[in-house]
C-alpha cells in the first residue's frame, strides 16, 4: 500500500536527441557588495532583472530530478536547469535497487517505475555462456550461473529481500527511467524545469549566489539563488568550487553497442543478463555481456545492449563493424540487427574531496564516480538528493539551524566513498571468473580444447574445471546479492542523536542485512494494518517533510511529548503505536501483523524512535525515559542550542 498518491501518466520522451553541443560563450555577471550592480549590461540582463529563487539544481540527471521533486514535495520553490534538451539517450545505470524502491515510493514515483520497469521473474539469473546460439559442438553451453537481487522465487534469499522492503529491486535503464523522473519534477514544479538551459558562471556572494543562465535560443537570465546545488556529473559546478576528484582513472574502457532485434527464441526469460565467452573469437571480442533494455522484457524484449571491456584507447570495432560483432558474439549470422547507437567510456573510480563548498553543493556523479558492477551509481545519486533536500527545506523555513547542513557532507561522502571501493572491487573480481576460464590469448585452439575438455561429461579434469568455475562464480554474488550495501549503509555522525551503542557485525561480504533502529540507520521495514489496511512503516513518514515517532502500546507519554516538542520547534512531528498482534488494540495503534517489527524494533516497553523526514533514524529511547529528552534530541539534531533559545 502507498500513502501518497502514485504518478500514473508518464510524459514521452522529448523526440530530439540530448546532442552534444560546444559550450556557450563564458560570460557571468558579477555583484558587488551589498547586491549593487558593477558590470556592464550583457544580452539584456541587469539587476532589475534578477530571479530570486530559494535553490537553483545545476543538472537534470536522475539526482537533478528526483532532488526537485524531493524539494516540490516539502514546499521549497526551486528552478532546475539542464543544458541537454533531453532526458538520457543511454541505456545505463538500469538496477534500481531497494533502497531507491522505498524512496521512489515515499515521493509517489514507484507505481511509475514498476509499470515500465523488468518483472522480478525476469531478472533473477546471471548466466556465463558460450554464445545464445549456433549448432557446433561448444555452442550454447551454459559455463555457470547465478542467481540475482534475491528474485528468485523460493529461495532463502528471496524470502530475505521479501522480508526487508516494501519492494524488491528493479532493472529500467534512464533511457526510460529519468522521463518518469522528469515527468514527476514537472508535474510538482511546472515550468521550472528548464531543459536547454546552460548556466554559464555562478558566484556564491556568502548570503545568496548569483548564478547567470542561456536558453538554447541564447537568453540570458540573473538568479540570485540561496543555494547552487550541482549534479551535472561533475563537469562545471565541482571544479569550480575547487572539487578535487581522487582515485584511478583510466581503467578500462566500456564500449555499447546498443540495438535492436528479435532474440526471442534464444532468450531465457528469467536472465536480465548473459557474459558469453567464445573460445573462437579473438582477444578483446571474444568476452562480453549482453542485457535486455525493454521496453518490452525478457526474451521479448525489442532493444539490447552488449558491452564490451578493453584496455583504454584499445580498438575494438568501427561502427559499419557493429553488427557484424553482435552476430558473431551471439553465433546468429543472419540476424537482423538495427544499430541505435554506440557510445564508449572510461571506467574510473574517484570521490570528491569535498562535497560543499559555501551556498554550493555536489551531488551524484559529480561527488562519485566508479564502475558500473553493484549497480551502485544511480542509487547513491537519489541517496544524495534525498539526504539533501529535507536539509535544504527545514533551513530555507527556519525550522533548523543553516549548520544542520554541514552534515551534508559527513553523512554522504562516506557512503560515496563505501560504494567507489566496493563497486570497484567487485568489478575486479570479474578477472578472477576471466582467470577460471582458463583461456589463453592468442591460442584459440588451445582454448578450444579446453573449452571440449569441460564440457566432456567423461572426463574428470574437465568436470573440476566446470565446478571450480561455478564455485568462482558464485562467489560475484558479492556485485548480485550485496544486500547489505543496498541497506545496511548508516552515517556513524551527522544529524543523529548517539545513544551510546555499537552497529550491528558487517558481514565482510556485504550479504547479511541486519536490521536495526539505531540512530543513523535507516528506519527497518515491517507490514503494519491498521482500519482493515496495510502499509510500510516507511510510509508512516510520508512526503511532507515531517519527523516521525514510533512507539508502543506503553508510549503515551512520548506521543505528548511529540506534540509537545512540535509546538516548541515548530516542527511536523506524525506519530505511530505499533502493537503486537496478540496485544489489544486502539483504534489508533498499528498492528504488527507479522510480527517483524517486533523483532527488529531494538527497545523495550515504553521505548522510542525518532525517525528524519528521508526515515534515518535519528534518536532513540529504549524505555519509558524522560519526556523532555526527546525535545532536547530534536533540537540538537535541528542544529539548536537547545529548546530554549529556539523559543
């Protein structure tokens, strides 16, 4: 069940294409002190003229846009401005993954995501074949598989991500997913969201930052906004606020070929993605990977993408030479094949120094940049505009201190550093499944005959080499079922109340999510009914911006408390009694209906949480405790000195 009412019409892509176009003429307008004009009147532009906005987002990617609906949704006016002329032509940065399910449904865009997004049956095994067709003795053999983000039904792992979100995790490309996110920033900010739109300087002033901007049609406009934030994938913003990027560069280089065709009769509608290995073929395109794009999914999927890893500036085809490598990594000589499009880039893995700088911030892949394993990117991308946007709001409506955004910072660039190293590491160990191969450039039939050897049911080495290659395999359950990377994150400082404990052991492989209310993880899930319906206890937290309190049937007292500190802070305070089913219920208290709240809660009778408008837990009580704490809690964690002095 969604509490906040879903986006059901999705806005069509624009039909021009995001080209790459030189950039405009630099030129920015300066202010001197005090707000007074000292330059030169340029395209029109002067002082008279100047927009003032609360936030202007420099960038209109997945973090750009869901940030301005985050915003929309808790009342901050905002402009959002993007020099492509369209959302995305790439079909990268596809899984979408737990964390970002509840958020996407927290702000009303789930129902959306799913309509269009791979069926969980369809995206429940990795396979590592030969090739997806052909008639000779090593074609279409299965070398190992995996299975994926606890999609398939039955299993333990399964039941486990059942169990620990509202929703299981998703695979849509921002080929089709950042036209839902820019339809739902639309629909909450009409005519805000400024496609074809440079901004061409900025300048942060110390109370405001003029930001200047060029339409597409070459006007020019003066905002005068109270925060810049950049998440334009690091290309202006960061570098001019002094963002240093650190780590490797220079890796690998991807390159996609992105097309379509009828793969329908080959395809096993339960594999979101095939790495085919063909003995055959030469070095560098005898290796790659092969996903459907949809719209339509699985084996009826009408577009394709398959990617290919080299060395950096290493050639590997031409685009006349397109389809000749997609029919021969396949063995499908005579497929029809429709090139869309081709793009190559360079895999790195780098973090920002900084994530602030002033009135201006960072976001996205301008504060972290890593391979795509783990499917990481995008998640942390809206992890960021989440974390960011309650901040922005409760500030610019003085319901905290401006230092409350200094924890901006602390909290995401710790977690940005923690998915760089592990998506890189994880990337790394698909040389260890290409060393378990055991094929040899330039051998091919060496390789081939070793390829015969695994596959001859007869003979002993050859059965080791295929068990030992499925016991590597199933150790990349680290990129496929990384559950605690998708969950378990926490921020060990920032906006939070300590209680003194210790997090729970972090399994060193990332697979084991242990669910907990302490402060500065995030708020666990459990089915919870109240009036014959059924919802999350993430959506008792909801879109507005207000804080939550969850207690139990003993916590009377904290309830006052809450209004009582809401009235002294004035600040949205929902609160929630969870009760256990066997307890007697008021028509008010939520019912936890399957008992999992009650195993995951952390506090004893009378306890409580507080839980952050993006359902962070922020302070906990694990009993009856003091009423008066839990406005002091609140106050420190706004950034005030205490309720007195806010008063």
């Amino acid at each position: 069940m969604q509490l906040e009412k879903p986006i059901h019409q999705v806005a069509s892509p624009e039909p021009e294409l995001r080209t790459r176009k030189p950039p405009l003429p630099h030129k920015f307008v300066s202010v001197g002190p005090g707000g007074k004009c000292s330059f030169n009147e340029i395209s029109g532009v002067n002082m008279a003229n100047t927009i003032d906005i609360p936030v202007l987002i420099v960038g209109g990617g997945s973090c750009g846009l869901t940030l301005s609906t985050f915003l929309s949704d808790q009342g901050v006016d905002h402009v959002l401005c993007e020099r492509h002329l369209s959302t995305s032509i790439l079909p990268k940065a596809h899984i979408i993954n737990q964390r970002t399910m509840e958020i996407l449904r927290q702000h009303g865009m789930v129902d959306a995501i799913e309509k269009e997004a791979t069926p969980p049956q369809q995206m429940c095994q990795v396979l590592w074949q030969t090739s997806l067709a052909g008639d000779g003795p090593l074609d279409r053999k299965v070398l190992g598989s995996l299975d994926t983000w606890g999609c398939q039904v039955g299993t333990e792992r399964y039941a486990t991500y059942r169990r620990d979100a509202p929703h299981m995790p998703s695979n849509l490309p921002l080929l089709f997913s950042e036209p839902i996110f820019r339809a739902a920033a639309e629909k909450r900010n009409p005519g805000k969201i400024l496609f074809g739109h440079t901004v061409t300087d900025f300048k942060d002033e110390g109370d405001h930052v003029m930001v200047n901007v060029q339409s597409k049609e070459g006007d020019f406009k003066l905002y005068r906004a109270k925060y810049l934030i950049g998440a334009d994938g690091g290309k202006s913003v960061g570098p001019k606020i002094g963002v240093q990027m650190v780590g490797p560069t220079g890796i690998r280089q991807i390159s996609s070929i992105h097309f379509k065709a009828d793969l329908s009769k080959y395809w096993d509608d339960r594999t979101c993605m095939t790495h085919f290995i063909n003995p055959e073929l030469g070095t560098g395109l005898r290796s790659g990977s092969i996903l459907p794009i949809g719209p339509t999914w699985g084996r009826h999927s009408e577009q394709w993408m398959m990617n290919f890893v080299a060395k950096v500036d290493e050639p590997l085809f031409n685009d006349d030479a397109a389809a000749s490598v997609v029919r021969n990594l396949l063995k499908l000589p005579q497929l029809d094949v429709e090139i869309m499009r081709l793009s190559t880039w360079v895999v790195e893995r780098v973090h920002a120094t900084k994530y602030r700088e002033g009135r201006v911030f960072i976001g996205g892949d301008s504060a972290h940049r890593h391979p795509p394993t783990t499917g990481l990117g995008l998640n942390t991308a809206i992890g960021d505009s989440h974390n960011l946007a309650w901040k922005l709001a409760y500030v610019l409506k003085c319901k905290a201190e401006p230092t409350i955004l200094d924890t901006y910072e602390p909290e995401r660039q710790l977690i940005g550093k923690r998915n760089c190293d592990w998506a890189f590491f994880t990337f790394k160990c698909h040389a260890v499944i290409a060393a378990a191969m055991g094929l040899q450039d330039g051998k091919p039939e060496a390789n081939k005959a070793h390829f015969a050897n695994m596959f001859d049911g007869s003979s002993e080495t050859g059965r080791a080499a295929r068990a030992q290659l499925q016991y590597i395999i199933n150790g990349q359950e680290i990129e496929f079922g990384a559950h605690e990377m998708d969950l378990g994150f926490f921020y060990p400082q920032g906006s939070i109340v300590s209680d003194g404990t210790s997090p729970p052991p972090e399994h060193p492989r990332h697979q084991v999510y242990t669910p907990t209310t302490r402060p500065g993880h995030r708020l666990p899930h459990a089915w919870i009914g109240r009036d014959g319906k059924i919802c999350s206890t993430h959506d008792l937290v909801g879109s507005k911006g207000d804080f939550l309190l969850i207690t139990d049937g003993a916590g009377q007292p904290w309830i006052e408390a809450a209004k009582k500190a809401s009235a002294e802070l004035g600040v949205g305070i929902t609160t929630a009694q969870i009760v256990e089913p066997r307890q007697s219920a008021s028509d008010d208290d939520y019912v936890d209906i399957e008992s999992h709240w009650t195993s995951v809660k952390d506090f004893g009778a009378g306890g409580a949480i507080l839980v952050r408008p993006d359902t962070m837990v922020a302070w906990r009580s694990f009993g009856p405790g003091a009423p008066e704490l839990l406005s002091q809690g609140l106050a420190s964690i706004l950034g005030w000195k205490g309720v007195e002095k806010h008063r």
